[in-house]
C-alpha cells in the first residue's frame, strides 16, 4: 500500500470518528433538549387546567368549559375523575391505554410510554374543582402529550448526519490523496508549473527549499524570470481594473439620466439639459481615457517627447494667466518668485506644472496664497508649489501619487478630477530624469519638482560656482 493510500485511508477514519462523535454529542444534546420542551409544555397543560377548574362553575358547566380550552390541542389527552371513579370529563383518553385508565398507575413526575407504534409523555394530578351542589372537591386528572413527532424529528436528524457522514468521509479521503500528491511531488510541481505557464499564471513560484538541491538554482532562477513577467502583467492588469472601476460611476450616470428621459416624453429643453448633462460625462470619461493611456506609455518608457529648452518661470507665468479667473473666484493670490531653465518636452512640463499648480488652487483656503519657487543649484532646477489649506495625513503623502488616490475624503469632496494628476506629474517628471517630493504641515502642503538643468544654464551655474 503507498503512502498516500495509507494517508488517505488514515485521514478519513479520523474524519470518520470524529464526525460520529459530534453527532453523538450533539443527538444527545437535542434528544435532551426536545425533552425538556415536553416536560415545559406539559407542565403547562396541566396549570391550564387547574385554572380552568379553578374559575369552573359546578359540574354542569365543566365539560363545555374544558371543550372551548382544548380547541386545536390535537395532541392532548386529559381524563377527569371523582372520588368514586366516575369520569366526569375525557377527551383523547385512548393515548393512556386500558391499564392506566383502569388502575391510576401514572405517577404524578412526567412519564414516557409507548402504545401502538407512538411514544406519549405523562402524568397523574390531583385537581381542586367544585361539584354539582358548588361544595369543593377534589379531582384525579390524567394528562398525557402525543410526542412522537420528536422522535420523528430525531430520526430523519440521525439519517440525514449519517449520510453527511459518509458524503464526508468521501471528501475527507479525496483531499488527503489529493494533499499527499502535491506534497510528495517536489519535481513534478516544476514540470507542470513549466508546462502551464501563461498570462494567468504568472503569480504561481516554485518552493524553492523543497526542492532538490541539484535543481534549486534552476527553481531559483525560473521563480526570477515569472517574477519580472509578472511585475510587467500585473501593471497592466492594474490598469484595466483601475480604469474600469473608475468608468463604472460615470457610465452609470449615463445609462440611469438615459433611462429617466426615456421613461416618457419629455420637452425640447428638457432633452437638451439631459444631453447636456450625458456630454459632461463623456468628456469626463475621454479625460480618464486619456490620461490613463499618457500613464501607460509613461510607465513603458514609450512616451513620446521632444528635447528642447523650458524657461520654468516662463512656463509658470502662462499657467498663472490661465489661471487667473479660478484664483480671483476663490480669492487666492499667486506669487512667483526665481528662474531656471531645464531640457524636456514643453507641453509636458507644462502639463505637469498646470497638475501641481491646479491641485494648490482647488485646496487653497479663501483669501490664502499659492507660492511658485524656482531655484537653480549644481545641476537641478527645483520649483516648488506651496498652498495653505487642509493637511494632508502623514499616512497618506507615500501614497498621494498613486493612480486614482485622494488623500482624504475632504480632499475627495473638492477634487474635479479621476485622481490621476499628480500620478501623471509624477510620470512626467521622472520620464525626464528627476524626482517630485511632497510636504504637509499646519495647513501648508508643498510639492517640489526637482530636473536636471538645461546643459548651458548647468554650465553657467557651476562657473559661477
């Protein structure tokens, strides 16, 4: 017998046992339980009819009494006798059988017994009620409970674990040959991993100290290969995620504002504020689109660009003239202050600059000020924008340039755009060999860009050095 038969056949008898164990357990539990609510139930019968006795007129009203109480107790019996024997009152009395009927012999703690394939729970009482003359007296009540549905309700239980059981079992066998396989096949996880290898497997690795030292290094370096493989797919898996999440909203917008117009006729005006409406998020949807496909290309080092030289404070002055009508609405100044010259794209740079200096006006407090700072040392040209307004969580500012990132749900609520403008800025600025930086503290949050100076601008910085 091979090790993974004996460790099948081993795994399902421990299964095995310590299903029926539980079911035990829990049978006896249940069975105890069913019990108990018997016990309660007939307990209750019992007090009810020591009441209705209790509040009864004499005999003569007694039986129709006791009649209108036991309406739909389909699984009651109750016998009432007086001091001589005379039943007064019964009904159901087949459930106790002749003998008890005829000797008394019912004890008065609940009693089960069996009587034509059923099983009936009861007991003997004695009963205060008053007689014809309205003198008190005492009655002998026999009161018994058909409880045979619990026992049919503990056998159909008992059936059902059984065959889960053995459907268990069954499981519990397959999996452990299934578990020795893969663990005693070190050598065979290698081939097959090889032999499945595609774009939706990429984030499987081989163990490496399970393997045979006499392949390890091949393990090592296959596991090296599908992580760079990875690394590439999972990028570009990020970007369809990220992107179809980001369409769900404004594509649903669109179809709920179409469904509303169509639900019925509307008026000339009325459909052009709905096309109005539908064309903001198109163009929404066509930015994102765009961007989206400016970060790809930015990330797979095939951006387009060209090389020529970029006056930063030039560039700055254009953006702050755009800008100027945003600013005034919000009563924000802007200052510029510095100049340096960098080699790059210009309508790059620019975009990058409008991200940063956009960004600074949308979370600027009410009558603050926006600084632009341009400075040249050594080699780099460093422009920093400071805003004064929200703080940005220390938590977050790792992850601020992260695609489709805000760093705060006030943030959120003033944002206009996807949360792809400083990921885009940050694509920009390292595609032309530099570095963006961000700080926030006390309200005021700078992003300093850092990129090479332009060759003639670098020479003349380091000459006056």
């Amino acid at each position: 017998m091979s090790l993974t038969t004996r460790l099948a056949l081993l795994f399902a008898l421990l299964t095995a046992t310590l299903l029926i164990v539980v079911m035990l357990v829990q049978g006896a539990a249940v069975e105890g339980h069913l019990r108990e609510l018997d016990d309660q139930e007939l307990s209750g019968k019992v007090t009810l009819i020591k009441t209705l006795l209790h509040r009864a007129e004499p005999y003569r009203t007694l039986r129709q009494r006791l009649d209108d109480a036991f309406i739909g107790h389909d699984a009651l019996a109750v016998v009432l006798r007086d001091a001589e024997g005379t039943v007064v009152y019964a009904i159901r009395p087949e459930f106790f059988g002749e003998k008890p009927l005829a000797e008394d012999v019912l004890p008065e703690n609940p009693t089960l017994w069996d009587k034509g394939g059923k099983q009936y729970l009861g007991l003997a009482t004695t009963v205060e009620a008053l007689d014809f003359w309205s003198q008190p007296t005492r009655l002998r009540a026999l009161v018994g409970l058909d409880v045979s549905h619990h026992l049919l309700f503990l056998q159909q239980v008992r059936k059902r674990l059984w065959i889960d059981i053995y459907f268990a079992v069954i499981v519990a066998a397959l999996f452990a040959v299934f578990a020795a396989h893969r663990g005693l096949a070190p050598l065979r996880r290698v081939t097959a991993t090889a032999r499945n290898l595609s774009a939706d497997g990429l984030g499987e690795r081989l163990a490496e100290r399970s393997a045979p030292s006499e392949v390890r290094a091949l393990v090592v370096a296959f596991n090296g290969m599908l992580e760079r493989l990875d690394s590439s797919f999972r990028r570009l898996s990020d970007f369809s995620a990220d992107i179809a999440h980001e369409l769900r909203t404004p594509i649903s917008n669109l179809m709920t504002q179409t469904a509303v117009a169509l639900s019925h006729t509307r008026s000339p005006d009325e459909y052009r504020e709905v096309l109005a409406s539908n064309l903001e998020e198109y163009e929404h949807i066509a930015r994102m689109v765009s961007d989206m496909l400016f970060l790809a290309q930015a990330e797979n080092g095939v951006l387009p660009r060209s090389l020529e030289a970029v006056n930063l404070a030039d560039e700055a002055r254009a953006l702050i003239d755009f800008y100027e009508a945003l600013a005034e609405e919000k009563e924000v100044r802007i200052v510029l202050a510095g100049e340096a010259s960098v080699t790059g794209d210009r309508l790059m740079i620019r975009r990058a600059l409008s991200n940063l200096l956009s960004n600074a006006l949308r979370h600027s407090g009410s009558g603050s000020l926006v600084e632009i700072s341009i400075t040249a040392e050594a080699r780099l040209a460093t422009l920093a924008v400071t805003n004064h307004g929200d703080t940005i969580p220390s938590d977050q500012l790792s992850q601020i340039f992260e695609r489709f990132h805000r760093a705060s749900p006030e943030r959120y609520r003033h944002g206009e755009g996807a949360g792809l403008g400083l990921a885009i800025t940050r694509s920009i600025v390292e595609t032309h060999g530099g570095r963006i930086e961000v700080t926030s503290d006390a309200g005021v949050t700078t992003f300093t860009l850092h990129l090479p100076l332009a060759p003639a601008a670098a020479s003349a910085n380091v000459t006056e050095t």
